[in-house]
C-alpha cells in the first residue's frame, strides 16, 4: 500500500509539473516557438542558433568535434553558435526522418521550465517538510525574473537548472545521510552543464568544488578528504572532456575570445530593478547601456515575502536557517558570484563608485566571459533559497500558507509585464524569405557556394541581408551549399583576421567559380575594378531583390550591369547608415555622408518612407555637409 502510494504520488507531481511548465512555456514563448515545426518566427540571436543546428544535422555523427559543420566557413564547431549541443546530438540521428523546418528550442524551454519548477521543488523540500509551501517556492523559482527573461532569445541560457542541482547538494543533509558519497552526481550535473553553454558550465563547476569543499570540511576525515580530491578532479575531468567533445577545447583558431569585459556587467540594484518591464510598484533604475545582462530582478513578490519572514521571526520562534545553509560557503558564493558580475566597473545606479584598469592580456582572458553580469545566477538563487529558508522555517500554520500563496501571486503579476514582452517578440513577426527572383533558383546549378561580402566579422552593419537574417544562411542550407559568413557567440583574432585580415582572396585572385557572392552595395566600385581586370571570370553582376549578386546564373555575358556601373553607393556605408538614420528620425543631422546610394534608399523605404520622398533624392546625390530633413508630412516621430 505504501509502495502504491509513492507511485501515484509520484505519477501526481509528475503530471502536476508536466501542466505547469507547459503552461509557463506558452505563457511565455507562445505556441509558435513550441512548435517543432514553424521556423518563421526566428528572428535575431536564434538565427545564429537556428543556423548553428541545420548546418550540423546533416554531417556524419562520429566526427570530431561532434558539433562540426563542414559547410560553415572552412569547417566551424556549431557549439560556437549556442545551438544548445545536447539537444543537437539528441535529434542529430533522426535527421534524415526529420522535417526540414525543424526547431527544438521551443521544447528546450519547455523541459527547462520543468526542471526549474522541479529542482526550485527539491530545493524547498530540503528546508522545509510542507510540501504545499514546496510547491509554492517551487513557483517563485520557475517565475525567477532571471530565468524568464532568457527567454527573449537566448535559449540555451535558459537551462538554470544545472545551477539549481547544484545548489541541492549545498542544503545540508541529516547527519545520517551525510558521506561523500551522495555527491558523486555532481560529476554529472558538470557534464550535462558543460554540453549546454559555457556560462553554465563555469558557474557549475565552481559551485560544485565549494560543495566538495564543505563536505570535506565537515567531514574531516582522511579517507573523506581523498574522496573529495578525486570527486572535484572528477568534475573538472568531466566538464573538459565534454566541452571537447563538442568544439569548446583545443580546437585549433576557434579559442573563445573576446572583449567587452565590463560593458555588461550587473548594477549594485540589479535586485530592486525591473528595468524596462513594468513592475506593481518599484520603479527603474538607471543603469549602464550593457547591463541588460546583469538583470537580477528579485520581484515584488519575493522582497514583500522577505519582508513578512524577517517580521514573523521577530514574532514566532522556530529552526534556525543556519543548520540548513552553511553562511560560510553561502556566503563565499554570494560574495564571489557579486565580485565577478559586478566586473571592475562597478556601478550604483547611475554612479559609477569603482573602475579599475586591469593588464590588457588579462582583460582578454576576462573577455570570454564578457557578459559577466550573469554570473551572479548562482548567487540570486541562493538568495532566493534563503528567503525562502526564513520564510518557511516551521511552525508553517494555514494562515502563513495563505500569506506564500499571495506572494506567490504577487509575483506572477508584478512579472506579467516581462513575460508579455517575450511572448509579443515572438508572437508578432514572421518570417517571409526575400529571395523571390528566379535567379536564386538558378543559382545551385552554377556554385555550391555563397559568399556574402563583406563578412559579418568584418563589417556587420553592412553584410547584404544583416547579420541577423537568417535569408541567406537558411537558403544555403535548403539548397546544400555552404556559406562563408555567419554569426558566431565566440571567435578569436585568428578567426578574425582569416576573415577579414589583409587583401581578401577574391581581391587578390578574383572571384571563384565554385562561389556566389551577394554584396554590399558600397562594393560595387570594387567588382567593377575587378571587372576591368578579367578577373570576374564568368559571373555576371546585377541586382536581385534589392541586393547585388555576382553569379554565373544571371545566363548573362560576364560583367557588371550597366545600371550598376557608374554608381557611387556610399549609403551602405557607416556614413550611409548614419543618413539612413537622419532620414528615418524625421531629424536634421549635419555630416559629411558622401551621395545618397541604393542601400539608404532601400532601407528608408523598408522603414515606409514614401517612395515620393525617396524619388526626390536622386542616386548619387552629394552631400558633402549640408543638412538633410526629411519634410514634416513624412516625419517618423
């Protein structure tokens, strides 16, 4: 009878997780991006996912590293494109079986939410034996603003839950059950992190060897303390070899690297701040451009609820938090976590109290993990934890239930504003590929390759479709070719200056056979001079859907169109994109822009500037300094 009453209450929180994750996953990503097969709604950073996962897919599986994708540049790991690797591996082999407009990230958020809600569960049940207010602490996890606000794009950021396991093992146990033994899942909490995102991986390695740490501490036994030594190895090993194995490691010109340390960090009011998502009664912070990613907002539920902990201790006696938290350690990873999230920049609102110069070698170790306002997950979760310890220590009576469930609901409203934000970026756009000139049909016939210029390392404000449509990377893909420019999470100086370093190849050699190549319009005097060299061999160079392509399947003699040539196309320039903005402001700006090109004419009227307007400013009209406003009947503000 207990046997089948473990079962069903077992199968009940089974279902009852099930339901609530499903719910939160709509609530907040919407339908669409739960569908496996609807891509239409892939716009910005998951297009680098997106890309990161279609060019895998299809390669051998017992390849090194296992997320290689040949038809990227000269062969790219995919983890760099945060295409979450062990939900690529899980569904590589069924590829062949699989639509070709396949996405898993809608799940991926779905089994997240499930897990947050289930270890935020573990968590609670760990300090508390009231199993309503575990579910209740259960949801202030799973409606964490932090977690939540992941969801905006970046999906492989969504996986806390590795953080969460760990932190599980940190709420000390009964002295029975205490043994170095009961940590060796920690190995493989390192390994799961380690195949999600390095981020992850980072702050679950750390966390575990404090966890390790404290238990040899306490243990202090010899043999316990030899134990520890081989499980902290043990969970290094792990995270090592697993991020190997998926092209994070020791894959040569493909090193993470990066600058930026200390643009996005986190502000000291992080936890008070909701930022741009409206909250019941707290205000926003001003806070630094980048520190979006430092966005650690508590929500009003959790601080009343902190507010009402401290006053019924003042009243009613009960535990002690600090049997069930160690504030040694707690505190160590909260201290640790704020340090490095807060960066050598540290910020007060809009007050900057400390900005420190650090060697500029050691500012490009710092850089690969440039967001560092993230690092402080570990940390809000702890926090969260021991709010929640204060909050629940028994006596629990109906009257203190009622008051979590409340706050519990406060929560969830005063976050209503942040969760509709994510679901309205998704639910509001769809994707309708601009490539409708037969011309595109065509062109698989003549090259396996495409080529955009410049590359998106190199000038990404002006790569021909931007760096964040997924156009040309998806074309590529349907039609099997490969594709030399795309968006990467993490490259390094030799990646960058193989792209973009000295006289290109096709500057040098001309253009190859075997490639495409789709341009800037600010190139054109380039193609024309290779033009005039013979150095274009068979392709022909004319327009198509508003960008210039040079192709051997325009059926056309070799050369470059004659509406092209002539044409001084500086608008796609930096200097263009600055009178494309003057322009779409509806404001005067005064600069030296150079002439009015294709490109600023062909960005204003995706912005819906009236084709009137845009026929009353000729191609090629100079403005070597004047003013430029756009008339009062066509201005955006």
């Amino acid at each position: 009878m207990a046997f089948g009453g473990t079962v069903f209450r077992n199968f009940t929180l089974f279902v009852f997780v099930l339901v609530v994750s499903l719910y939160y996953t709509i609530d907040v990503v919407g339908l669409r991006v739960l569908n496996p097969l609807d891509v239409t709604w892939i716009r910005g950073d998951p297009v680098t996912h997106y890309t990161g996962w279609i060019f895998m897919r299809d390669e051998d599986f017992f390849v090194f590293p296992l997320t290689l994708a040949k038809r990227l540049g000269d062969g790219t790991p995919t983890a760099f494109l945060d295409n979450i690797p062990w939900m690529a591996l899980l569904f590589k082999p069924f590829s062949s079986v699989l639509p070709t407009d396949f996405q898993y990230f809608g799940l991926f958020v779905f089994l997240c939410a499930g897990m947050q809600f289930y270890f935020g569960m573990r968590l609670c049940r760990a300090i508390s034996d009231d199993r309503l207010v575990a579910v209740l602490g259960g949801l202030l996890f799973l409606l964490s603003p932090p977690f939540t606000w992941r969801a905006f794009g970046h999906f492989s950021l969504c996986a806390h839950w590795p953080i969460l396991g760990t932190l599980l093992y940190l709420v000390r146990p009964p002295p029975s059950e205490e043994s170095i033994g009961r940590y060796w899942p920690l190995v493989a909490l390192c390994a799961a992190a380690a195949g999600l995102h390095p981020y992850i991986a980072a702050m679950v390695l750390a966390i575990s060897w404090l966890v390790i740490l404290r238990a040899m501490r306490d243990l202090g036994i010899g043999s316990s303390r030899v134990a520890g030594l081989k499980l902290a190895g043990s969970c290094l090993l792990a995270t090592v070899v697993v991020m190997a194995l998926m092209g994070l490691l020791f894959v040569p010109g493909h090193v993470s690297s990066s600058t930026g340390w200390g643009y996005h960090s986190m502000n000291l009011l992080a936890l008070v701040d909701p930022q741009a998502y409206a909250s019941l009664a707290l205000p926003r912070q001003a806070t630094g451009g980048g520190q979006y990613e430092g966005y650690n907002y508590l929500g009003l539920g959790v601080i009343l609820l902190l507010a009402g902990a401290i006053v019924r201790r003042l009243v009613v006696k009960g535990d002690d938090v600090r049997r069930r938290l160690d504030p040694v350690i707690c505190g160590l990873i909260v201290v640790g976590c704020l340090a490095f999230a807060a960066s050598t920049k540290i910020t007060f609102g809009p007050y900057t109290l400390v900005d420190l110069d650090i060697p500029k070698g050691l500012a490009e170790i710092l850089g690969s993990f440039r967001a560092s306002g993230r690092f402080f997950w570990p940390a809000y979760y702890l926090i969260l934890l021991a709010i929640l310890a204060l909050a629940l220590r028994p006596p629990v009576g109906w009257g203190w239930r009622l008051f979590v469930g409340a706050m519990v609901v406060v929560q969830f409203l005063d976050t209503a504003s942040l969760r509709g934000a994510v679901h309205a970026q998704w639910a509001d756009y769809r994707y309708e590929s601009p490539l409708v000139d037969p011309v595109w049909e065509r062109l698989p016939r003549h090259e396996r390759r495409l080529s955009l210029l410049p590359h998106v390392l190199c000038d990404p404000d002006n790569t021909p479709g931007t760096e964040l449509s997924p156009a040309f990377t998806l074309y590529a893909y349907r039609n099997g070719m490969s594709i030399d420019s795309f968006r990467a999470g993490r490259t390094n100086k030799r990646v960058r200056h193989h792209a973009c370093g000295g006289a290109p190849p096709w500057k040098r050699d001309g253009l190859r056979d075997d490639t495409a190549y789709v341009l800037s319009p600010h190139m054109i005097g380039e193609i024309v001079a290779l033009a005039r060299k013979g150095k274009l061999g068979d392709k022909h160079c004319a327009e198509a859907d508003q960008f210039i392509l040079c192709s051997s399947s325009w059926d056309r003699p070799p050369g470059v169109a004659a509406d092209l040539q002539g044409r001084d196309a500086i608008g796609a320039t930096s200097q263009g994109m600055d009178l494309v903005r003057a322009f779409g402001r509806g404001v005067e700006k005064s600069a030296p822009y150079g002439r009015f090109g294709l490109a600023a004419r062909g960005a204003l009227a995706r912005e819906g500037v009236p084709e009137q307007f845009l026929m009353g400013v000729p191609l090629g009209a100079s403005v070597p300094g004047g003013t430029l406003r756009v008339p009062p009947a066509f201005d955006a503000e």
